[in-house]
C-alpha cells in the first residue's frame, strides 16, 4: 500500500461469515497483538459488526461481512496496490 497511499504499509482484507464472527475475529486480533506487545491505534465497528477495522498504523486490517466487502470494493478501489501472499 506504502505506494499507493501515505497512512500504511498493508491493508488485510477478510471476509466472515457473521457478525459474530467477525466481532470474535477483531477481539482475537486484540488478544493477539497485545501478548506481543503491538499497540492498536485504532479499532471501529465492534458495536455493528459488519465491517470492523483494526488499525496497528503500519498495518490496517478490515473483517467484512460478504455483502459489506462487496459494496465496498476495497480490493477494486486500491487495485493498484502489489498484492502479497501471506502463508502461516
């Protein structure tokens, strides 16, 4: 992204099933983060659940709901972002 825009480095772009899902998928992130001690700068959309974004400022991550993710098209909007594979 570091190209494309000036606020991060990556955007992680996912999608969950339900609202449930993704609050459980944002609250993980969380618990994650803060064992190894990386700060979230910000964190919006728990109460909703339809798209909650997680912003660790070198690294932005969106948790969708199908239909939210496809209205948006974030993939579309930033398409001139270097895609990257990521393998655990």
């Amino acid at each position: 992204m570091r190209k494309v825009v000036n606020f991060c480095d990556y955007f992680v772009i996912c999608t969950a099933s339900s609202d449930r899902r993704i609050r459980g998928l944002a609250e993980n992130i969380k618990e994650e983060l803060n064992k190894i001690g990386v700060s979230i700068f910000h964190l919006q959309g728990l109460e909703d659940g339809n798209w909650v974004l997680v912003d660790m400022g070198e690294v932005v991550v969106h948790i969708f709901s199908e239909s939210v993710r496809e209205f948006y098209g974030l993939e579309h909007l930033w398409q001139d972002a270097k895609k990257v594979s990521w393998k655990k």
